[in-house]
C-alpha cells in the first residue's frame, strides 16, 4: 500500500473517530459505534480506537454484561465463520468478524479471544493484549485465554508479565507440567534480557554487575516454585495457604499485600476466587468491591494527570468525567447491596445519601440521611448535609432547622470549613425571609473565622447599609 493510500486511511479513520467522540456525547450509540468501527477498519492497529468503540459498546448495553437481547443466533453464525477464517488463516477477515459481533456483545469471552488472536497474527501486540484481558475479565481462570495472553506478552518480551500468568495457571491446576516448564523458562529469559545476554555477541558484550549486585538474588527473577521461605513476601503467602487451604487469614493477607503492590486485578481475581469459596464470608465480597473500587480510582487518576497535562483536549476531559461519574454509580450499587445485608449500618446509610447528593438526587439522600442522623459521631456532618438536600430541595425552612440543630455541635476550630458553610446558609436563609439581624450575625461568624469567604462580606455590608438607611429615616 503507498504512503498516499495510508494517509488517505488515516484521514478517514481521524474524521470518523471525531464524528463518533461527538455522537457519545450525545448518547447517539448506533451512529457512533458505526463511525467507531469504520476507524477501527481503516486504521486497525491503533489500540485507542479500539478501546474506545468497546467502551461506546458497553455504555450502550447500559454495562449489563450480556449485550444485546436475542443475539445470540447471530453470534453463533459469526463464531462458525470465525473457525472458517482462522483455518485459512485469514486473520484480517477474522478480526472483523469478531469485531462484528462484539457489537451485539461487547463481553463475550470467546469473541474478544478471537479478536485478541487475529490480532497478535496480523502483529497488534498491544491490541492483542486488550483484547485478552477483557476476555479474561469474564472468565478470570480460562487456561486458554490466559495462555493466549501469555504468549502476547512473551512476544512483547515482557517475561516477567508472561511468568505471572504461568504460575497463575500452575495455581489453578498443580499437575500442569507445562505451566510450570514456562515459568522456569520465562523467568530465565528475564534474567537473560536484564543481564544483556540475548544481545551480546560474546561474553565480554554482557553487562557486569557491580560489587553489591555479586551473588544477591532479583527478587523477580525468582520463581514461587524454587525461591526459599523469606526470600519472596508474595511466595511465602502462597505457600501458607497450600499448607491450610481453610485459613482465612492466610488469603486477606496475601490480597493485603497485591493491593499494597497495586496489583488490583490479581488482588481481584484471589478474592473472586475465595468468595466462591467461602460463600457464606461476606468478607472476602466486599474486599473484592473494595479492589473493583480502589482500581477505578486509579484509573481516574491516570485520567486526571492526563487532562492535567492536555487541558485543552476536551476528549481527555469527557474521559475523566464518564470515568468519575461511572465510580459513582457503581460505589451506588456496591453499597445500596451491603446495605440490604446491614440495615442498621447508619455509617453506609450516610455514604450513600453523600453519593446520591453527587446526582442531585434529594429524595433519595434525605430518607438515608435522616436515618443516619441517630449516629452520635457523625451527626453534626449529617445534619449539615441533611439541610443542603432540603435547601436543594425547596423546603427552606426545614434546612434551616437542621442547620441550626447542627451549628452546636461544631467546633469552629476542628472544623472550620463546615462551621463557615452552615453559618452562611443559615444567613442566605434568614436574608431570604427577611430576618435580617439574624442573617447579620451569621455572616459575623463566617467572617470570624474566613474573611473571604464567597460573597458573605458584600452581604454584611449591604445589610449594614439597610440598618443605616431606616435608622436616618
């Protein structure tokens, strides 16, 4: 193909992707995936498009894991010319086709692992890689799919990445001689790839390591099976559960230690595991949703430096907005379920009306406040946030009411910003019915203890004004 041909493509798939970014937005879901797909088509190997049409895909089904009602017929017809293709090793043809029928599926396990393969054969190792992760999101234990993405990253020479998943199989099926001669092999070809062997041409090419280096073990070059008792954290965990596959303790601590690595899918994929395991533990379910949560927040995280760092690229910023609003709903839906199982938890009552609030949703927040309003501890914070919602809501006078309840119970040195906010809704309040000297005293508290704080100062003066004004007539 000529570099005039290429670019063409290119333009194309630019001009499509733009179209598609402004049909999301406008929830538009057929329109965009179809300019989606179509850059997808012309520029195949670039990893962003893609993943941006599976996350159009996705928000489409509402995330309802299942895709699209009734599809399945139509899935199968593609699955069956999927074999066809992969037996004429047409990989080009092969990647459409799954990619056809991830969108009526965008979770389908089986798909993304026939996507992930013609895309590895045709050389998008990256693409390869996403597409074998999001199977494996469906079906965590599947040795084939974690097999296939093992080889991605053994192609892609991260050996340490591909040695993982190998003890990972080995874990899940102990008598896997295969799974234990890769982790063997890839661990080695680590060690050669950091020691410099497999581009030097003789021994004198290799690079030397320093006096502190002689004799000491890399931690990661080491695998479970072989490395001794203190020499590996993670391996010494893992060793104590296969002696006491019952202890509990054993597992929330090796899942203590992922998290702190910031290893959340493997932290994940454990305690997936372990739950089925000790069904009746809600424990290890609620770590899980906790691990679900902390690797969203990550996510968010690497998004806001982006946006950071391109604030003018308005893509990057509706990212972290769908980003942070999807932790939000799915904060909702892990807490509105413990509370089904803990109906007198006052404290996850509060945290889900705080995130109602985010949503504007008030009748649904005041109920859960006012039950949490009983907790002691947190009852000046609630009260507070009780009277926002009534204020959002209209009912002026019962804010005012749980305003005023809240203001003894706050220190105004321990916490100054809820003391200033509640002081001067009470003054916005009572300027609005008209009680002026008390409105005036409240916006004397807020300037007592912030100066500046939003327009409380203009509002003093301009009552002061009013009091000067009749006291000369």
């Amino acid at each position: 193909m000529t570099d005039t041909n290429i670019d063409a493509k290119r333009k194309i798939a630019a001009d499509c992707f733009k179209k598609g970014s402004q049909a999301l937005e406008s929830q538009s879901w057929d329109y965009a995936i179809e300019m989606l797909k179509t850059s997808v088509k012309m520029v195949p190997e670039n990893l962003f498009y893609r993943q941006t049409l599976r996350g159009a895909e996705k928000r489409k089904y509402d995330d309802n894991k299942k895709g699209k009602r009734l599809a399945g017929l139509s899935i199968t017809k593609l699955k069956t010319q999927i074999k066809g293709k992969r037996m004429r090793s047409d990989w080009a043809a092969m990647d459409q086709l799954a990619e056809d029928g991830l969108a009526l599926n965008p979770w389908d396990s089986s798909l993304n692992a026939s996507l992930g393969e013609a895309a590895a054969k045709r050389g998008y190792e990256d693409v390869a890689e996403f597409a074998y992760r999001q199977a494996l999101e469906m079906d965590s234990n599947s040795r084939d799919l974690l097999v296939g993405l093992a080889d991605v990253y053994e192609e892609r020479g991260k050996f340490n990445e591909a040695a993982e998943i190998w003890n990972k199989i080995q874990r899940l099926n102990p008598l896997d001689s295969e799974a234990r001669m890769k982790a063997n092999q890839l661990s080695a070809d680590s060690t050669m790839d950091r020691g410099g062997y497999n581009k030097a041409e003789n021994t004198q090419d290799v690079k030397q390591p320093n006096a502190y280096d002689v004799d000491r073990p890399v931690k990661q070059q080491i695998p479970e099976q072989v490395s001794g008792p203190g020499e590996d954290e993670e391996a010494d965990f893992r060793r104590a559960i296969r002696k006491n596959p019952e202890d509990r303790q054993a597992y929330l601590k090796l899942t203590g230690f992922l998290r702190e690595q910031k290893r959340y899918i493997d932290a994940y994929n454990e305690l997936k595991g372990v739950a089925d395991k000790f069904e009746e533990d809600t424990v290890f379910k609620e770590i899980s949703e906790d691990v679900e949560l902390e690797s969203r927040m990550e996510e968010i995280e690497l998004s806001r430096n982006a946006v950071e760092a391109n604030k003018d690229d308005r893509k990057l910023v509706k990212r972290l907005q769908t980003l942070q609003k999807e932790y939000v709903l799915r904060e909702i839906e892990i807490l509105k379920g413990r509370i089904s199982q803990n109906p007198k938890d006052l404290g996850l009552k509060f945290r889900l009306a705080k995130r109602y609030m985010k949503f504007k949703k008030w009748s649904e927040a005041i109920p859960l406040l006012q039950q949490a309003s009983t907790d002691q501890r947190h009852q000046a914070e609630i009260l507070v946030h009780l009277g926002k919602c009534y204020h959002a809501d209209g009912r002026k006078e019962l804010a005012l009411r749980q305003f005023e309840k809240a203001l003894p119970l706050i220190d105004q040195h321990e916490r100054p910003q809820m003391f200033v906010e509640a002081h001067y809704f009470c003054g916005r309040m009572c300027e609005d019915a008209s009680k002026y000297e008390l409105a005036e005293n409240h916006y004397l508290e807020v300037l007592g203890v912030d100066y500046d704080y939003k327009d409380a100062r203009e509002r003093l003066d301009k009552l002061s004004g009013m009091e000067d004004k009749s006291e000369s007539e």
